[in-house]
C-alpha cells in the first residue's frame, strides 16, 4: 500500500484467510452440497427483521395532491419570515419530512427525518425551554448547522451529510457541550489517532473536561468527554465497560470511511453494539444514499434518527485546467457548476504546446531526472501563477511521497514568507524539537525541512516523521506555509483548508493500475479549496497531460460522491468475542449490519436483473456451441499455460543477458486496455532502486528502452505512445524509442539488427526500422525466439513440465473440431465466421458472470451468504481448539480475544506452541513486526542474526498449518499468499532497535521511509499490549513479563515522541 488512507489506522492489514469469499458457494446448487461436515451444528433460526418501509419525498407529494383530507403533522417556524408548511400524509409505516431553508442564509438543506414502522404521531416543533442553548456561537450558523443542533436538542440521533469545511464540527461541538450541560457522557471517535489528537486538543481547549483514549496514550478517563478511536470504543463494548453505561451521547466524525475495505467493519460492529438508549451525531462528508444509513439506524436502535443533507459549498468553487506543457489556466466548471466545454477543449488542445518536440529522445525524457524536472516545470508555473494572483495558500496533491519531496525541492529557491514569517517558523520548529535527544535532531528529514518551511514551503505525506508532519500541520494553520505538497491522506479529517487546490496527476495507482481519480475522491480533496470568511470563492486546479474524454473530464469534476456501501466481513476476533460475549453473538451481529441491510433492499432489483440477464442469455444462440466451448477452453488454458511459461523467462535472472543491443523484442502493454507494439529494437536497460518501484507502484524495477513504431496519443501530446490502427495511424506514425517495464516484454528473438551509436536523426530510427521489417519480410510464419531451454539455458524441472503441458494442450487445441473445420494452425489467423462466433461465446461468458454475481447478491439478500462463511469459520476455530464443538470459547480463543490488530489465530498458535519461550525479548520483538510491517519490499532479506531466521521459519510453519487448515475447512486460500504475507523486511530494524541502535543508524538499513519505521514500531508497541493482556489472561507470568520487557526496549526517543497536540 503506497500511501493509502487507512495508512496511520490504529490496527493493522487483516490477514485474514476468510478474506477470500467463498467461491465454492457460488458454484453450489444448494446449500445440502456446501454443509458436508458433521462437526456443524445447524443454525439456529434467526427471527426476520422487522420490516421498515420508507416513503420517498415523491410518493408523498403525490398522495398530498391527491388526497381529500390532508394531515398537518409538521410545523415549521421561521422567525425571520414565514416558511412554508410541508403537508404529510401518516401512514403505518413511516413518516420522511424535506425542508428547505430560507434564501437569507445564502444556505440550503435538505432534512429527513426518518421513523420507526410503529412510531406515533411525529411532530417537530421547537420544545418550549427557558434554558439557554448549550453553546453559542460568534457566526450566523448555516441552515444545516441549526437544523441538526435542534434534532439534538430533541435528544434524537442526526446524520450531518455536507462538504469538506462546511462547518460540520460545530455540530459536534454543540453535542458535547449540550451533554456536559445536562449532566451526561459523550464519547467523540474519529478513524485515525493523529485525528484523535488533534480533536483532543480542540475540544479540550473549549471544554477541559475531555479525556483521550488512544490505547497509547490515556488521559483523563473520567472526563464527562471522551476522544478515541473507534477500534477503542468497540474494545470497550466488547469488555463491558462501566463507561458505556454512563454514555448518552456517541459522535462518529468521518462516518463514511466505514466503506473502507478493510476497516469499515469497525464502525459498523460498534455501531450495531452500543446500546438501544444511546443518541447518535454522524458526521460525514457527502453521501448520496444519506438517508439509507439513516432508515438502518432506525430499524436497529428503533428511535428517530435525522438526516440532514446539504451539498452547498461555503464557499463557491471554480475548476480549472492546467495542460502540461502549457502556460495559463482554463476555467471548465465554474462556481455555479457549469460545465464550459468550448474552454475544455481549448484547454486540451494546449497540451504539450511548450513541451520539446524532439521525440528521438523519448527514452532519455522519461529518466527520472528528466521526468521530474518536467513536472516540476509545470507545478513551477503553477505556483507563480498562484502567488502573483494572491491565490495562496495553496495545497498541491501529489499521487506518491517521493513525488511530494521532488516538487518541493523544485521549488527550494522561491522566497513566500517575509522575515518575520521566517523568524516565527524558526522559533516554533526549535521549539518542537526542542525534546528530541541530540543525534535524533540530526536526523536527514529534520535538517532538510526547517530551509524548506522558513521559504513557506511544507510536506505532507506518511512516510514523513510524525514530529514534522504536526510541525507542518501547525504552521499550515497560522498561515505560515504558502505552498503545501502533500498526498491525498491529507485531505481526511484534518481541518486546514486553503484558498487553491492543485492536482499534479488526473491518474493515480491504486494498487493494480493507473486511473482517473474518482469524482468522490476529487471531491473530498478539492473541498479543501476556499476558507470559510476568508476567501470569495475556492480554486481547485487540476493538470492535465493526456487527451481526455469531455465525459471523463464531467465524471471527476461534476461527478457524484461516492455512496457508503457497507464493507461487512467476518473476522475471528469477532467471532470469538461475540461467542464469549453475554450481549449478542454472530448470528445477532451478521442480521443487524449495514450489508444485510443494504442486501434486504435490493432483493426486488437484483431478483428483476437476474430475469433480465437469464432472459440475455436464453435469446444467446450460438451455432456449434459445444465445439466453440470446446475450442475457447482449450484457448484459455493455453493462454494461461503459456502466462507461466512467459513469466518463468521473462524474469530478470534469465531475461537480462539477453537484452544485448540491437535484439529484436516483441512488447505488449497490458493496461486496462491492451496496447501492443509489436516487434522493436533493444536500445538500452537499467535498473531502478527499491523506493522508486514502491512509489511508483510498479510490478518490477527494470526499465527497457526499445525501438518501437509508433504514434503519439495526440498531435499535441508526445509524452504518451500508442500503436498505430489503421491506416490513418500508420501515416502519422514512426520508430521512436520508448521505455516499457520488463513486464510488457512478450517476446524475444535470436535476432539481432545493426544499431546506429545516435537515434537522435530520425533517419537513423527508420533505417533501423527497415531492418526490422526486412526480417519480418523474410520469416512470414514468425520471427524465430530464443529457446528457453537451449538457447537461455532455463533447466528447472518445473518449467520443463509446463512446457510439456502447453505442447500437449495446443495439441489438443489444433485437434478440435473447431480448428479441424477451420483449418486452423499456430500461424494463421481466424477466419471472420469464426471471430464472431467466439464473440458471441465470450458475450455469453460475461453474462454468465453477471448473473453468477447477482445470485451471490440475491443469496446475500437472503442472508445465507455470511452465515455460511460463520460456518466454515466456526470449523477453522474447532480444528484449532479455539471453541469446542457446543461453541463455547476454550483457552486458545480467550487468548485470540484480545488481539485485534494482527493475524490473532497465527499469534496464538504461537504463543501456544511455545515460539516465544526460548527467545530474547528482541527477537521476540523482531518477529512480532511480520505481523504489522505492510509495505512490500522486493529486496531478499539477510537475516543479522540466526535467531532470527529460526524465529522466522518457526512463524512460517505455524502459518502453513493454519492456512491449511483453513483450506480444509473450505475456505477459499492461497496457502503459499497466505505464508509469504508475514513479511520479514523489518525483522533486522526491529532488531538492532530494541539492541539499542540509534535511529539514524537503523534509516541507513533499509530503503523504508523514516515515518514508516516510526508507524510500525507504534502498531508493534501496540500489538505487544495486547499480547501481554492476553498472557495474562491465561495465567502466564513468563509470556506476560516477556512482552513488557520487549515493549520496553521498543519505547524510547523519536520513535515514540509525544505528539504536540497533547
């Protein structure tokens, strides 16, 4: 994970084997065919949620113009002026209220209040009080702001659904000190701890009688507010804690990171747990299905719960383009969000229109430093575009932290703060460091950052020191930061907007490929653009070096934000707490979440779309069907065989020899479209380091450059190449040299060509082109490759097998009745007739795709889904000896219970095999870090000691035994993924840390980013609390003692400062 949001998250990545959905149950006819073990015990029946029917605003307003006698059940005063009443018609089920506001606020939202099916007579009408309001305010609150301060003051859950900056957390406020004024308890969790901190330091500020719990760091814990994480919150509910008792009030700020992946279950555990007589403020940023959420809190807490919805910006934000290569900026969507597509093409059409025109050197442009001094030439533009405009602050959004640090650097010999300005940041950045011990102030990071910040110029991003990132956050806020380079983490939570927003990138890597940023993530970061009371209106710049659709353009721009979809999965400490709880077990768990209830909603669509799809299907016909199928499956599997064969000799070990000059290579681009160029020319290739091929995402870390013919994307672009189609394409294309990643080689021949010393003369490139056609002339049945076996000398057995089997399969391919009718061999082309029918087939395909994931949805529906993923994760926790077979908690799961940010049954499993028994508290240390460390190194680890390397095979047997017994429980895994996940990068760090290293001496051992050395050995402090907790639970001194003592080597000097929030 390069730089995700979820990167400074209390727990760690769930390696979990259940994370795998169950493929065989999508495979099974019934459900007798998926329960075939004797040791399940049969569900006990669940009784069937009551049913909650909402009406929409729409069927209301219909039925109001039709009815005889309408029913006034809503009266809204306005003291300003009169309002006008909004008639609702009562019905068995529910009541769904709309208001607008008046047009004097400049402001407008929408309201819902949703009901449970039984709820009475609604009315909502201010409550006659001669109490002053809990808190006032020194600003005319928005519409949305008193609209939700009066659902509190009604004592009634609120859902607040606005923009980045709109002013949420002066709701939220409200809530704490309504409840401090009444005598009560409120709990505020956010998603982060730095988001934690920082919220306790504000809200202490105001109210003193706040607490923090972080599970690091406690404060207060018997304040009348308490600031945690989520993680701790269910922690406590799980435990039973007095302190829920005392709870009236719980806040949950970014609610709508609960469709996280991988953490959101969090939220919705907690939420589905606190009890029934607890009220509710949500806090999110835009959601679409608002009051979705809302009408499930309401059939789990069956109260009212509001919706408060608002999509009016503070202040009004206008959307520019910047072309790569360009000189000025291009307003496309202006602060009444109309889209201008005269200038969006105008804007297009300047891309590349600086740029150097000379594609000879397409290899050496695409270099690192000539890639970043590109791109700095354009951010550099940028920048003095905004500072001579006095459009500063100014946040710019970089897609990797090596591309932050870059930029910045850049821009090193600007001047944008005064003297004075220097003198202040000087003085508060010593004094931040003041506590720092001597040899951890001359750390590199620390020493580059102070010239930087002094010119106005900061760095965001998680791979910097803790420290400096609240340095820069805090500078940020008092204006002393002009221009702020930081990654998207950066646009969660923390409350620092700006006057312009830039995007260096319209793509980002997600993890498997490059695309366009989302219309929800452009929303979430360009809401940082325009502050409340300062600014007439935001500046989101957006740059753009490709040629892109005017639709494309619309959807990130003007696009929708992203609907909160429930990310529900089961984990097995869940499982084990819910089985040892006396509150609610899985089954309660699995029938209240947000997914079955998302799940229950959608049954009539789903159940209409599968029709239609099995409609899709039936009217399919195919001629030769059983033969086409034959035929595509033969294809398939030798696709695929020849995928390994391919990936076995294109590997670097066996691949670089042979990347002499002049060979003749063949390269593919597998993208999300696929972009193939044929047969080229090796020119060159090199190697990239570690750091560059985590940030940039990349599979591998070498860079071929190669002669290709090609075009570029667009007359105006000549960053990006494509093959050409067709015959226009050929006539504007040429040999240029572009650079691929060795993943995109896809074949190599015995063939070399003369290679000219210079490319630069373009008659030199098509001179070498001549040559390569000349040989393609020459071998019309296809150019001859080297043999893996007798020419690169690949002797592994299991490569030749798969040789074996990819000759055997094309055998059985060409034997087919197909390519018998057909005649078809390795070099001939398919015939029209036939390409249509595989056309046909592979539209079949996907629809059978289709309609396999609507079933899966329908049975979802039906709640059988996750129920049997309980069972077979029951079975795993009987195998084990976690739970016996009456699914009572034995010893093992006690201990499983109290770990929850790393892989709790491994853990156990060692702790229970007596891994730790005999090992140094640093070795112990060391191997714990394989469960928290998530950022993949591709470099072969050399352990520094053999301790290490024993400690580390012993977690990889316990972890092949648990994997396997995972997969005998039918539960979809990669044994040998699962094994290879425990990675051991940062064993020797640890290591030589808790034997006492200085921190400047353990940065020199590895490629990883200062900060994240810093977060893991916080999730590692973590994780050995939790590991001591569970040894004491079970009674062993020995473990217990070990763990603290580790966890005491562990905390000291930078690694563990003290934030300067608290």
């Amino acid at each position: 994970m390069s730089d995700d949001l979820f990167d400074v998250f209390d727990a760690t990545k769930a390696k979990r084997p259940q994370d795998a959905i169950l493929e065989a149950m999508e495979t099974a006819e019934t459900l007798e065919e998926l329960d075939d073990d004797e040791d399940v015990t049969e569900d006990q029946a669940i009784e069937p949620p009551e049913k909650w029917r909402k009406l929409e605003l729409t069927i209301n307003e219909e039925r109001r113009k039709n009815s005889d006698t309408q029913i006034v059940d809503n009266f809204r005063e306005n003291k300003k002026k009169p309002r006008s009443f909004h008639l609702q018609e009562y019905c068995s089920d529910s009541v769904n209220e709309t208001c607008t506001t008046d047009s004097d606020l400049k402001t407008s939202c929408i309201h819902d209040v949703s009901l449970p099916a039984e709820y009475g007579e609604y009315l909502f009408e201010p409550k006659e009080t001669s109490r002053k309001p809990a808190k006032e305010y020194k600003f005319t609150l928005d519409a949305f702001q008193r609209e939700s301060i009066r659902c509190l003051e009604r004592n009634e859950s609120v859902l607040v659904s606005a923009h980045t900056s709109a002013g949420k957390t002066a709701i939220a406020e409200y809530a704490v000190a309504m409840s401090l004024r009444d005598g009560q308890r409120v709990i505020y969790t956010s998603p982060i701890k730095a988001l934690s901190n920082q919220k306790y330091r504000e809200l202490y500020e105001e109210f003193i009688d706040v607490g923090l719990m972080t599970g690091d760091v406690t404060i207060n814990p018997s304040a009348g507010c308490l600031v945690m994480t989520t993680e701790i919150l269910r922690s406590m509910l799980y435990r039973g804690s007095e302190v829920i008792r005392e709870v009236a009030w719980v806040i949950f700020d970014e609610v709508h990171y609960m469709r996280d992946k991988e953490r959101g279950v969090v939220w919705e555990e907690t939420i589905i747990m606190v009890p029934e007589n607890v009220r509710f403020v949500f806090l999110s940023a835009t959601i679409p299905n608002a009051r979705e959420f809302a009408e499930w809190i309401v059939q789990l807490k069956n109260q009212p719960c509001h919706t408060i919805y608002t999509d009016s910006r503070p202040v009004p934000l206008q959307h520019y383009l910047f072309p790569a290569g360009g000189d000025g900026l291009y307003l496309v969507v202006d602060e009444k969000g109309q889209f201008r597509d005269d200038t969006f093409e105008k804007a297009l059409s300047k891309i590349g229109e600086n740029s150097i025109k000379d594609t000879s050197k397409g290899a050496e442009m695409n270099k690192k430093n000539k890639k970043a001094a590109k791109g700095a030439s354009d951010v550099y533009r940028i920048i003095k575009l905004i500072m001579e405009r006095e459009y500063d602050p100014v946040i710019v959004f970089a897609f990797s932290r090596r591309e932050c640090e870059a930029l910045a650097l850049q821009l090193s010999k600007l001047e944008l703060n005064t003297d004075e300005q220097k003198s202040l940041v000087e003085q508060v950045f010593v004094n931040a460091m003041d506590s720092l011990s001597e040899d951890d102030k001359k750390l590199p990071q620390i020493t580059a950052a102070l010239p930087l910040l002094k010119r106005g110029i900061g760095i965001h991003h998680s791979g910097l020191l803790p420290i400096l990132k609240e340095v820069t956050e805090i500078l940020f806020q008092e204006g002393l930061i002009k221009v702020l380079f930081a990654t998207e983490t950066f646009a969660m939570g923390l409350n620092m907007p700006a006057k312009t927003v830039v995007f260096t990138a319209v793509r980002k890597f997600d993890g498997e490929a490059f695309r366009f940023i989302s219309g929800g993530e452009y929303i979430q970061m360009s809401g940082r653009a325009g502050r409340r009371g300062l600014d007439e209106r935001g500046i989101s710049i957006l740059t753009v070096d490709e040629r892109i659709q005017p639709e494309t353009a619309r959807a990130i721009l003007k696009g929708n934000a992203d609907p909160l979809r429930s990310s529900f999965h089961l984990e097995y400490n869940m499982l084990l707490n819910l089985l040892r709880s006396e509150e609610a077990n899985p089954e309660y768990v699995i029938s209240r979440s947000l997914a079955q209830f998302q799940a229950d909603r959608a049954l009539p669509d789903n159940e209409a779309k599968l029709n239609e799809l099995l409609r899709q299907k039936d009217e399919l016909k195919i001629s030769m069907e059983d033969d086409v199928k034959e035929f595509a499956a033969y294809k398939d599997q030798l696709e695929r065989l020849r995928s390994k064969v391919r990936n076995i000799v294109f590997q670097a070990k066996n691949v670089l020899p042979f990347l002499q000059v002049g060979r003749l290579a063949r390269f593919c681009v597998q993208d999300k479209e696929v972009r193939d160029f044929g047969w080229g020319v090796v020119v060159n290739f090199t190697k990239m380091n570690t750091s560059q091929v985590k940030e940039q995402g990349l599979r591998d870390k070498f860079l071929i450059d190669a002669l290709v013919f090609s075009k570029p994307l667009t007359e105006t672009n000549e960053k990006v190449f494509v093959p050409p189609k067709g015959e226009e394409d050929i006539a504007q294309a040429s040999w240029n040299v572009l650079p691929f990643h060795l993943s995109a080689l896809d074949g190599l021949s015995s063939i070399r060509v003369y290679m000219p010393k210079d490319l630069r003369p373009r008659e030199n490139r098509s001179a070498v082109g001549k040559s390569v056609s000349e040989v393609m002339r020459q071998f019309p049945k296809g150019i001859p490759l080297l043999d893996p076996v007798e020419d690169m000398g690949i002797k592994d057995e299991e490569f030749r097998k798969l040789i074996r089997q990819a000759e055997s399969v094309e055998d059985q391919l060409f034997s087919s009745k197909l390519a018998q009718k057909y005649s078809l061999s390795l070099h001939t082309t398919y015939p029209e007739e036939l390409s249509r029918l595989m056309d046909s087939y592979q539209r079949k395909e996907q629809i059978l795709v289709e309609i396999k994931a609507v079933k899966r949805q329908i049975r979802l529906g039906q709640g059988l889904i996750l129920r049997e993923e309980l069972k077979r994760m029951l079975r795993v926790l009987r195998r084990l000896g976690f739970i016996n077979h009456e699914n009572i908690v034995e010893k093992k799961g006690r201990t499983a219970c109290e770990v929850n940010t790393a892989d709790e049954l491994v853990l156990t499993e060692l702790m229970f095999h007596g891994a730790f028994n005999e090992i140094k508290a640093e070795v112990a240390v060391a191997l714990l870090s394989c469960f928290v460390y998530d950022e993949k190194q591709d470099e072969q680890l050399q352990f520094s000691d053999e301790e290490l390397k024993a400690a580390f095979q012993t977690l990889q047997n316990i972890a092949r035994r648990v994997g396997t017994v995972t997969k005998e429980c039918k539960i979809p895994i990669d044994v040998d993924e699962y094994v290879q996940s425990f990675d051991p990068s940062m064993m020797n760090v640890v290591y030589a840390w808790c034997r006492g290293a200085i921190f400047a001496e353990i940065c020199k051992m590895t490629h990883i980013f200062e900060g994240s050395i810093i977060r893991c050995m916080r999730r590692l402090e973590e994780l050995l609390r939790q590991l001591s907790a569970a040894a004491h639970s079970i009674g062993n001194e020995e473990l217990e003692h070990l763990f603290e003592k580790g966890s005491q080597l562990l905390k000291r000097d930078i690694a563990f400062q003290a934030s300067l929030y608290l």
